[in-house]
C-alpha cells in the first residue's frame, strides 16, 4: 500500500477538518458532466446574464466540471454562514441599505483564507492536487452543492440548507483524492410556498428556478456599469448594494438561520448608513482606504454614488 492510500482521509475526517475551520456543513460531489446544462444554456441565450459576459466564456468549463482542475477527480464542497444577526439588519430610519454578505470583510479574502486551510490539510494528508474556489472560477457552486446533499436549490435559485437555510456562501476544494460516499439528496422543500416570486420588488424571479439578472436589484447595482433603469426606481426601496428581499422572504431563513460567528463578517461601523450623502463627500483615496477589503470595492466610489441616487429614489441623495 502506498503512502497516499495509507494517509488518504474519509470524508467523516474531511468533515470533522471542516468544521474545525468553521465551516457549518460539507460534503462530496463527484466530478460528473452538469445535469443543468440545458437550463444554463436557455439562460444565457435568453440574455437573462445581461453584460455578465464571463459567465457565457465560462460555460462550457461550468458544464463538465472535470475540466475546471486539471486532475482533480472530486469536489469537496463546504458552506459559510454569513447570517447577519438582528442588530446588524437595515433598520427604519436608515437612509440605504447594503446586502448582509457585505455588511464586513470580503468573503473572498476571508473564506478564501479558510478553504486555503482546508487545502493544505488535504495536502498533507496525501492530496497532490488541492484547488480552492469560491465565486472566483467557472464553478457551478450550487450545482455542486446541492450534489453534495448540502441542500435544494430553491424557487429564489438559492442553495437552502435545511438546518442553515440560505445565508452561505458555497467553497469548494476541487482535489485528486477520491471519496466513494454517495450524498443523500436533500428533497425540495420550497412546496407549494411562492414568498420570494411575491417579495421580489422587481419580477426578476421568473418562477421555474430561473432568475432574470437585467431586472435583478443585486446585478444592477453590482454589477451593472451603466446608467441605472429608471423605470425601477419606484421598486428601488433603498438597496445601495446587493439585495436581500428573496432570501429574506424565506422561512427557511427566518426560522432555522442563526448568526453568523465569523467575527470578519460582522457589521463594521462604516459607512453610516444614516447618511444619504456618505459617499458624495467622499474622495476616491478615502473610500479605497475604508473599503479595499470589503465587497464594496467591487462597485468602487463612482457607482456607490449612482446606487445611492437609485437607493433615494432617483433623487440628488442630498434631497436637493
Ligand atoms: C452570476 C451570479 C449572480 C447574478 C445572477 C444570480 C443567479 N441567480 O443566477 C446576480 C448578480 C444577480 C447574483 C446575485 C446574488 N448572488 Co450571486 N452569483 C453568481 C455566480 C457568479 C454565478 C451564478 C450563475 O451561474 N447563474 C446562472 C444560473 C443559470 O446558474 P445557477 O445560479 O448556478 O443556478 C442553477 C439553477 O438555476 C439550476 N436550475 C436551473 N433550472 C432548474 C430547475 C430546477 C427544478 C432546479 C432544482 C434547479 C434548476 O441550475 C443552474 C445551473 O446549475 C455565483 C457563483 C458561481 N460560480 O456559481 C454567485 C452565487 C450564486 N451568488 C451568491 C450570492 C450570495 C448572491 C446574492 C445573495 C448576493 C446579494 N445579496 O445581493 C444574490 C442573490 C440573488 C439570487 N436570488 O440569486 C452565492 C449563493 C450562495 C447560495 N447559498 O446559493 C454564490 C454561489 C456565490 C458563492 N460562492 O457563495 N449572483
Ligand atoms: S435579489 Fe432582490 S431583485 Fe434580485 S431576485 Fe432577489 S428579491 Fe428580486
Ligand atoms: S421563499 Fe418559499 S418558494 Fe422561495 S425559496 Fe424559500 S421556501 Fe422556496
């Protein structure tokens, strides 16, 4: 017997690793073409991506994830709760609002940093090959997670874990080593439930597990650089970054989801979100200072200040 083979971990160990990290769930999925291809394909034909135009290079990788890492024989999978706690929530009296999964440190220096952890343990354990991706790469993370029975993808088009409901972040380590575990699916528990259809302010969720980007309020005040559609704005209700209405209207989230405990995801003071003109008095210089690390940067200072214009209903966020 080999070294490798005598070292290799069971996914029991590979859990027990994880959890040790912090991540709240893992599991396994095999590296077989994607189920969904066709639905990925529909997608993008429909123009549903909008100028997201990676997703389209990335699609024929996206499909046959084998193709993702070179050697790479299995995914292991785990999940992040980025939960906000009560306190950390938009409140009534806030001038904007920013998604929950920006409110701290940028998920991809902080996950990133513990999947890197995960990887050097499965090094050392006899991996040759030990990838870490999270929202980085031509991964279908949900795909994948809900391969590795870490949950349904739900009529929001969330990952839902059934006990950590849909705040998470999916990572993964794509890895030679092999698992044989089969992952139990986890059954669709969306039922006959519609909130988030009915809670999106925008129709983006076009029901059937398909969401329209070019309407969604995430995509267009994230990753939308031109002008903003004026025909929103009355739907606007005050998101200056991201949106978290569908995950909000699930209750899967509102009874199951607990607090995040990764103390770089908590709430930071910065920018007040009292104050409509933060980012108007703001120069370039300050806000990379303040926001190098956060998702924030992703928008950078210019689009903040045409967010917060939609956020105040198309009015100067200066109420003039
Ligand atoms: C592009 C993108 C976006 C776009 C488009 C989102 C979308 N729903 O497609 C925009 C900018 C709008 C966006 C927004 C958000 N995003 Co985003 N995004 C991505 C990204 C980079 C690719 C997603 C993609 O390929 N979309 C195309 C669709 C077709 O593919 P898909 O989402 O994988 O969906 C699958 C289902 O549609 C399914 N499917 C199709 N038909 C059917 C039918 C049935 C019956 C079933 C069950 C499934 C099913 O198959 C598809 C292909 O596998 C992923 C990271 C990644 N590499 O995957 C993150 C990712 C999906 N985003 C994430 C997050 C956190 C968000 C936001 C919550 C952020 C925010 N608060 O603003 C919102 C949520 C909005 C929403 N309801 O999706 C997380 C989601 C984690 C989770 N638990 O699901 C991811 C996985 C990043 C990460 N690593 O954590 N995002
Ligand atoms: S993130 Fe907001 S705008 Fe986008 S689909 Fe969900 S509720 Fe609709
Ligand atoms: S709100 Fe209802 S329909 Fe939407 S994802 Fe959650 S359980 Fe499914």
């Amino acid at each position: 017997m080999s070294d490798r083979a005598a070292t290799a971990p069971s996914l029991a160990e590979v859990r027990r690793e994880a959890e040790r990290i912090g991540f709240v769930a893992c599991g396994v999925a095999q590296l077989e073409p994607s189920r969904r291809a066709d639905a990925l394909e529909r997608w993008l034909a429909a123009g549903y991506a909008g100028t997201m135009r990676y997703i389209h290079r990335q699609a024929r990788r996206r499909n046959d994830p084998a193709l993702i890492t070179a050697g790479a024989r299995t995914a292991i999978v785990v999940l992040e709760n980025y939960t906000a706690a009560r306190d950390e929530r938009p409140r009534a009296g806030d001038a904007f609002k920013i998604a929950a999964y920006a409110r701290g440190m940028d998920y991809h220096i902080v996950t990133l940093g513990r999947l890197h952890r995960l990887a050097q343990w499965l090094k050392g354990r006899g991996a040759r090959i030990a990838h870490a991706w999270v929202d980085d790469g031509p991964v279908p993370e949900r795909e994948l997670a809900e391969r590795a029975g870490l949950g349904w993808i739900g009529k929001n088009t969330m990952l839902i874990h059934p006990r950590v409901g849909s705040y998470t972040f999916i990572g993964t380590v794509f890895t030679d080593l092999e698992f044989r575990d089969a992952a139990a699916p986890v059954a669709d528990l969306c039922g006959s439930c519609t909130r988030c259809l009915d809670a999106c302010p925008t129709g983006a969720l076009l029901g059937d597990r398909v969401l329209d980007a070019t309407l969604c309020l995430s995509y267009l005040t994230i990753e939308y650089k031109g002008e903003l559609p004026m025909d929103l704005l009355d739907a606007w209700d005050r998101w200056a970054f991201g949106c978290d209405i569908c995950n909000d209207a699930c209750p899967w989230n509102t009874k199951f989801a607990v607090p995040s405990n990764v103390p770089e995801f908590a709430a930071r003071d910065r920018p007040d979100r009292r104050d409509a003109e933060v980012f108007e008095r703001m120069t370039e210089r300050e806000f990379d200072r303040d926001y190098a690390d956060t998702p924030l940067a992703r928008a950078g200072v210019t689009r903040m200040r045409r967010n917060m214009r939609a956020a105040s209903g198309g009015r100067d966020p200066a109420g003039q």
